[in-house]
C-alpha cells in the first residue's frame, strides 16, 4: 500500500487514537482543507501570490496617504475605533480559547491544572525571561503532549 509523506502522521494518529481521536479528526481536518484550500503543493505558489499581493498593494499605495494624514481627526478617529475593535476580537477569542481550554468539559467541570499551569510558564518564558515565540510554543507543544500521554 502507497502511503504519500504527508498522510504519515494521520496514519500514526488513527494508530494511537484510533479514528475518532480528537487529534486524528484535527489532523485530517486540516488535511483536507490544505488540500481544498491550496488545491495541493503545485498551486501553492500561485494562492500565496494571490492572497498577499493585495495586502501588498494596498501598503504600497496606501501608505504614504496614511502618513500624510497622520494629525488630522477626520482620519485618525475612525482608525482609533478600528484598532479597539481589533482589540477587542482579539480579547473576545483569548477568553474563549482559555474558557475551553482550562475547562474542557465547561465551568461545571474541573479545572485543567495541566493548561494553566503550561499557561502560566508560556507567559513567565515570554515576559520575564524574553524567549522567542516559537520557542515557547514547542516547548508548551511538547510539554502538553507528554502530558496527554501520560494521563
């Protein structure tokens, strides 16, 4: 049987967890949506030049307008409630990812000591001792993993 490289940690997932796995079902989730989505590695190219070019287009033009309407209020109130909308998105999903991740079965449910406790330690590496994001995020991936595995 042909196995392609890319389904090798689905195939290792529905080993360990079987197929209805939480991690099996994320990992084949986003296996047909990065097949759907990029229409496979030869597209690739092409859908990352289509979706950035007219961010890019949009900085370049747009930018020195921006700039040179930097004191005027007409400009800068609107921008000033976007970026607290923004802020506010931003705020909404970090308490609703923390809301399911530290009580995965809701707030009738324990506390997942685990997550916070990874939590807390991701946030003591990012602020107090300045280690790299991605750095802490593996660190945290593996800490969480041997954690589920252990359990």
């Amino acid at each position: 049987m042909y196995i392609a490289f890319g389904e090798v940690p689905v195939v290792m997932l529905t080993t360990l967890f079987g197929w209805e796995g939480t991690l099996t079902q994320m990992a084949w989730f986003f296996t047909k949506a990065a097949l759907l989505t990029f229409a496979g590695a030869i597209a690739a190219t092409l859908v990352t030049w289509f979706t950035f070019l007219p961010s890019f287009l949009f900085i370049l033009a747009g930018g020195p307008q921006v700039e040179s309407t930097h004191n005027e209020l007409i400009f800068t109130a609107p921008l000033t409630a976007i970026t607290a909308a923004v802020v506010g998105v931003i705020l909404n999903l970090a308490c609703f990812f923390g809301y399911h991740v530290l009580w995965p079965k809701g707030f009738e449910g324990r506390l997942d000591w685990p997550s916070l406790l990874i939590a807390l330690v991701a946030g003591i590496a990012l602020l107090r001792f300045k280690r790299g994001v991605i750095e802490v995020l593996t660190g945290c991936g593996l800490i969480g993993l041997g954690v589920h595995l252990t359990s």
